[in-house]
C-alpha cells in the first residue's frame, strides 16, 4: 500500500509538471510534448495532476479529449484506490 501511495503522488506530480512544461514551449513556439504522452502520464496515474495542469496553466481545456477522459481516468483512479484500500 505504501508503494502504491508514493507511486500516486510522484506521478502526479510528474504529469502536472509535463503540462506546465508543455503550455511554456507552446507560448515559446518550441518543440511540443505529444498529447499522447500527456494522456498517458494521465491514465497511468497522474490523472489529478493532470486536471491540476490543464486548469491550473490553462493547456489543452478546449481539447474534448481532454476535458472527457481525464477526469474519467481520475473516478475510475478513485474507484479502484477505494477497492484496493477496502
């Protein structure tokens, strides 16, 4: 259980930075992370982080993908973290 915790909360934290890094090279016309990168970071975990990132920097909150599936990926992360502690 213990692994698991640190596992969450290093992954969405890793995602929430991924976001905030991506929204600065797309203001600074950079080379972009994929959007696949950035929804898997979600579903492997970080998917708090992730909607802490799109809101938080403002990134990819038009994208439907992304307004759909994140927070999809969060309440099927909170359903199978209740099962795991229950």
């Amino acid at each position: 259980m213990k692994f698991l915790i640190i596992y969450l909360i290093l992954i969405n934290i890793i995602t929430f930075i991924v976001f905030g890094a991506d929204k600065l090279k797309a203001v600074k016309n950079k080379w972009r992370v994929p959007e696949s990168v950035l929804l898997g970071l979600s579903l492997a975990g970080g998917s708090v982080g992730g909607i802490f990132g799109m809101y938080i920097f403002r990134h990819k909150t038009r994208k439907i993908a992304f307004k759909l599936l994140i927070p999809l990926f969060c309440i099927v992360h909170i359903i199978l973290v209740y099962l795991l502690i229950r």
